[in-house]
C-alpha cells in the first residue's frame, strides 16, 4: 500500500453535518463514531460529538474530521485549505464537486481558465473550509 495524505478537518458541533454535506458532494462510504462509541469523553455534552468520521470515495479520495473537545482551543481559520485536481479527461466529474461545494459557500476565485493553462477556482463552502479545484489544461 502506498503512502496517503488525508486532510483531517476540525469543526466545533457540526462536523456531522459538514461530513453529511462533503458525503453528498462526493458520495462514497461515510463512517463515523461519536465520543461515547469510542468511550472518547467523560463530558455528557460531548456524548453525540464526532470524534472521528471518514469518508472514501470509489475513486480514491479521503477525507476525516472530528469535533474539537470543548476542552480544547477551536480557532477556524485560513490556514489551510483542501485542493481536487485532476486531468482535462476528470472536467465533468471536478466541475460536478465544484458545482455542489459552491452551494451554501463563497466564491473566491472562479472555476475558469487561469494564466499557467489550467482552470482554476477557489471557495470558501458554507462550513468555513476553502476549497481549490483545478482541472488541467490540454497538453500540446
């Protein structure tokens, strides 16, 4: 098996939800455990938080998040982002997540043709999370 990189998003209460959204953007097989499943928290208001959610799509992507502990520092912010990119052959099925993710969200650049070849845009969705999708251009 070879080496994977998975982002691992962190929410405050929702991550259910953004899990639920990023699952009907993606489909795939969605697993989650809350903190009481996994005997994760002793706080009862912690009980039916995410501890850890995956999601693996047929065609090779992933993607975890958890609820933060209350008892831990939750500060969202730009300090990340998530990229989908693919080849000119993947347009279809890249503009399909960029046209689903947009939803709810802000666009921060625009799924269009970019100076260096490829189409690009940037979205901020309606959890917080920016999103970079570029889909190459046509080889000469």
């Amino acid at each position: 098996m070879a080496t994977r990189l998975n982002p691992y998003l962190g929410f405050r209460d929702n991550a259910k939800e953004a899990m639920d959204f990023y699952h009907s953007v993606f489909g795939g097989e969605l697993t989650r455990n809350t903190f009481a499943e996994l005997h994760g928290s002793e706080d009862p208001a912690e009980q039916d938080k995410i501890m850890h959610s995956m999601l693996v799509t047929d065609n090779g992507l992933t993607l975890m998040a958890s609820d933060t502990p209350n008892s831990m520092d939750y500060t969202p912010g730009s300090n990340y982002s998530v990229s989908l990119s693919g080849e000119n052959a993947d347009d279809a099925e890249l503009r399909g997540y960029w046209g689903k993710l947009i939803d709810g969200g802000e666009v921060a650049a625009p799924l269009e043709p970019a100076p260096w070849g490829d189409s690009f845009g940037m979205v901020v969705d309606k959890f917080g999370v920016t999103w970079m999708v570029n889909i190459a251009g046509e080889q000469s």
